[in-house]
C-alpha cells in the first residue's frame, strides 16, 4: 500500500498519546494533522478531507463517539474511515462505536505492528 500522499487525522486529548500515535503515523509514511478535542477534531475533517481519522473515545467535550457519529451524518465527510482508540473494550464498549460507525478499534496500549494493520485493513477497504 502507498502511504505517501494519505493523510490521517489523530484526535487525543492525552499529548503523550497523540505525539506517540502521529510520530508512528510519520514513520510509516503518512501526513498527520493532530486535534486535542473532538471539536478541533471535526473541523479538521471539515478543512482537509484525511483518507482516516484516529480518534480516542473519551475525549473532553466532544467525545470519539460523537464525532464519529456527526461525521457519518455529514454529507462530506461520512465515507471517511474512522479507528477508535480506546482502554475501553468491554463487547458493550466495542458494540457502542460500530453502531456509531467506527470501522474499528485499536486497542490502548497500542503495538506497532497492530495500528498499522488496522490502517491498512481499513484504507484498504475504503
């Protein structure tokens, strides 16, 4: 799969999270824009378009689940794919975000090797 040219949209609010997930992101190959909240998040999305947004599901304001919900209700933006990153992942927790229509999850902490599986399992689908 080619990297170079897709942009992913990481939202966390933690920044140790955040930088780990984007420095990963760079060094497989991808452009990054980074949001602190769900709001920064979705306007984000709205101004360039990324090919995969990443976003922690419990976030102050806006959480991962509603910006995942707002954008699959958006004309524009609901074929973006979007990977929750979450602790939580209890079948309750799990159900919850594909009904709000996550294409998947990655589990916190995260291997690697297993984030990009998920990108290329989902960029590669979409």
């Amino acid at each position: 799969m080619e990297e170079r040219g897709r942009t992913i949209l990481v939202a966390d609010d933690d920044d140790d999270i955040r930088a780990l997930v984007t420095l990963r992101l760079q060094r497989f190959g991808f452009e990054v824009v980074a949001a602190a909240d769900g709001e920064q998040a979705l306007a984000l999305v709205r101004d360039r378009s990324p090919d995969l947004a990443i976003l922690d599901v419990t976030m102050p304001g806006l959480t991962g689940l509603e910006v995942t919900r707002a954008l699959r209700a958006d004309e524009a933006t609901k074929g973006i794919p979007v990977l929750l990153l979450t602790a939580r992942v209890q079948d309750a927790d799990l159900a919850a975000g594909l009904e709000a229509g996550a294409s998947g999850y990655v589990r916190k902490p995260f291997e690697p090797a297993e984030l990009r599986a998920r990108i290329e399992e989902v960029l590669g689908a979409s």
